[in-house]
C-alpha cells in the first residue's frame, strides 16, 4: 500500500475509533452477555415450566378456559399470544402484551409467574443496553441512533484494520506477531499484538455481525438486501413480514371454532411439531404478542425481536387465525412454519415456510440470525460471544496505543555518579 495513502487511513482510523469506541465497547459487551440467553433462560424456567401430572380422570381445560384463568389474574393486560407445546409435562405459556407472559396449567388452570427472574432482568438490562444504551422514553430513538451509527462506524474499522494490518513482507518474521500472542510483553509491544491478533481472528466474524447488525437497524440496508437479490423489498421492515390472508366471509351468526379445534387441524399437517403459537386478536394500541415460543430463537418476538407487520393496516373484516409452528427436525435451525386457517371453519388457507421464500427473504432471514449467532446453533452462538469479547480488547488496546502516542512517558533522565574527591595535597604531604 502507498505510504501517504496508509498514513490518511491510519490516521481516519483512529479518529472513527477514539469517537465511538465507548460505545463500541458497551455493545460488545452486552452482545457477549446475551449470546446464550435462550439456552440460560430456558434452563433457569424449567421447574415453572413443568406441570405436576394431573390428578386420575381430570379433564384437560380448554384453551378458552385458560386464557379466561389469565384475564382473572391479569385483568391489566390481554392476552396476546398462546403456545403449546409437545412436551407432555408443560404448561401452555399464554403471552401479556409484548415483554410478559405467564404459564397456565393445562388441567388445575393454575396461572404461574414465569421463573428466573434475576436472569430474565439481567439480560433486559443488558439487552436495552445493546439496544439503545439503556434510554428510555423519547431518548429511546437518541439512543438507538447512536448505537446504529457506532455499529457502521465499527464495520468501517473492521474492513480498514485488515488493510493497515497487511504486512509490508510476507515472511515468518513480519507475520508472527500479528498472528499470535507472544508471551511476555509489556507495554505498547503488548498492546500492539493484543490488537493485531484480536483483530486478525475476530474480524471474519465481526464483519458478519456488524453489517446484519445494520441490516436490522436500517430499513435501507434492509431494502438493499432485496435489491441485490433482485427481489422487491417488502413495505414492513423485518425478516418475516407477509401480508395478511384474506378470510371468507362467513355467515352471519356464525361463531369460529374452538382455539383446540384450530390447534388440532395446524398439528394435523405438521410433522414432529415441536411448539405451536397462536398471535391472538388484541384491542387497538394494546401492541402485538409479547412471548416467544418455547425454544424459539430471539427474534421471533420478544425483546429482541423485530416489529412484524402483521395487523397494522391489515384489511377490515374477518382476521385468520395465524399459527408459527416449530418442527423438530428443521433446516435452517431458525426455520418456522406459517400457517393461516379460516377461525369459522378450521381450514388452511396459506402456509407458507422457509422454501417459500424468495431469495432476498432468505438472506434476510439468514442476517437476522446470524447476528446473535443462532443461525449455526450453541456453536454460532459461542463464536459471535467470543468475537464480540474480543471487540471489548480492541477497544481497549485501541485506547491504550492512542494514549501513548498523544501523552507519551517522559523518560528521567538518569543522575551520575559522583565523583570521589581527591584527599587535600597537603594531606598526602603530612601522610608521608
């Protein structure tokens, strides 16, 4: 590379990354804490998860019934939300709103708070964190729009890193401290390797999560993700934004059926369906499901989930019963089924699943996914934790090599010795 064209972009980087690298570093952070929530969260629940086996001949409640025991004990909120899942032993969740949900038992109708609260508001705080730096009301989008930037300007430092990074000789000699950690080193060595290998090993995956990071943040980059496939971008941001299913109308008089019997028909066409969700019809303003289904990747709602755009300025008139089904064997490990039925006569009108996509969609989806590492599974998801650990260093070396430059130590002076002083002449002469 031309040493004045090196010079400009050393000089941009460090610039970029003395600005947001505290920023950086909180996102970082925060993204390594959260990367196994599903997996701590779900571990942490289990035993108010778990439903005690019914007493001999009782009778499983309805669905209705359950959501009725909910609005007893949560008359505040409605109910957004229903899963169920295959596991025998489990309660039905019932989602509140967008960021609570309860567990009901399927046959005592026993409405329980979900556990693991102390992690469920450790991984809140740090979500918010990652999020929008922790703000809150009207400063919320202040805070989003900061963390959107500092996420480009951290993908800029990525693709310029490698460049200032590229030997000037590739030999044994020049690449073997910036490839590993040489033990032993103090100081700006120190550091100096520390952001060399760092930075070398993680940027692969730094790249992959700062730009799906911006595709989630920015419409624009979400548009540009159909726009290279050459497919049209959808009017609703997100991965799984579809438009509503038009319903027959039905005549009048006619009550739809029972939420078991919709449940029944979905599970009749699954194959090894693992956990099936219901998005219940909610007041306006009242805001979309809350929950996630059990075992379902963050993003499928929740608190780090994407709005979808199912139900805002969908059409007037009978609403389908729409189902997210999770099947136990699926590629890719995100995959869903989407299944619409008629509510007044428990037909499928639409399913639509992952090869159902059109390209763009699938990528899309793919970036979602990737960005917490869940798209590969607890092995993803320890990479994208490593990596985003790794960036915490960066920062820090990043700091520590500009502070050197710009304060440098000052170097004492070291004093001399004095000088014996030689005995008096006289003295000599009195000696002798």
């Amino acid at each position: 590379m031309n040493p004045k064209l090196r010079s400009i972009l050393f000089w941009i980087h460090l610039v970029c990354g003395l600005v947001v690298g505290l920023v950086v570093a909180v996102m970082s952070f925060t993204g390594a804490a959260i990367a196994f929530e599903s997996q701590i969260v779900d571990w942490a629940d289990r035993d108010a998860r778990h439903a005690a086996p019914p007493a001999e001949g009782a009778a499983r409640l309805t669905l209705e019934q359950m959501i009725a025991k909910v609005k007893e004990a949560k008359p505040a909120v409605p109910p957004s939300g229903v899963t169920v899942s295959s596991e025998p032993d489990s309660m039905v969740t019932v989602a509140l709103g967008r960021g609570a949900a309860v567990y009901v038992h399927p046959y005592t109708g026993e409405v329980r708070e979900q556990g693991a609260r102390g992690w469920r508001s450790f991984f809140h705080t740090m979500e918010e964190l990652h999020r929008w730096l922790a703000a809150s009301g009207d400063s919320r989008a202040v805070g989003k729009a900061v963390t959107g930037v500092a996420n480009l300007a951290f993908l800029f430092l990525g693709l310029t890193g490698i460049f200032l990074w590229w030997p000037r000789k590739w030999n044994p000699r020049a690449l073997r401290p910036i490839l590993w950690f040489r033990p032993g080193l103090k100081g700006k060595a120190r550091d100096f390797n520390w952001h060399n290998v760092i930075g070398f090993w993680a940027l692969p995956v730094l790249v992959v999560l700062t730009a799906s990071g911006a595709v989630i943040s920015y419409k624009w980059a979400s548009n540009l993700v159909f726009t290279l496939t050459g497919n049209e971008p959808p009017a609703a941001q997100g991965p799984t934004a579809s438009a509503p299913v038009a319903v027959p109308t039905p005549a009048p008089g006619t009550q739809p059926q029972p939420l078991d019997a919709q449940f029944a028909a979905v599970m009749k066409q699954s194959n090894a369906w693992e956990a099936i969700t219901l998005r219940l019809a909610t007041p306006q303003g009242a805001g979309g499901p809350g929950g996630r289904p059990e075992g379902a990747p963050r993003g499928e709602g929740g608190p780090r989930g994407e709005g979808r755009a199912e139900g805002r300025g969908g059409p007037k008139g009978p609403q389908a019963s729409v189902f997210t089904v999770r099947e136990q064997e699926r590629w890719p490990l995100f995959a869903t089924n989407t299944v619409s039925l008629d509510p007044y006569t428990a037909q499928s009108l639409k399913t639509e699943t992952y090869a159902d996509f059109n390209s763009g969609r699938k990528l899309r989806t793919w970036l979602r996914f990737l960005h917490t590492g869940e798209a590969l599974g607890w092995m993803g998801q320890l990479i994208a934790a490593l990596a985003s650990f790794g960036a915490v260093f960066l920062v820090y070396t990043g700091y520590a090599l500009s502070w050197r430059r710009f304060v440098p130590r000052r170097k004492t002076q070291p004093v001399a010795p004095e000088s014996p002083v030689a005995p008096p002449a006289e003295s000599k002469t009195n000696a002798a």
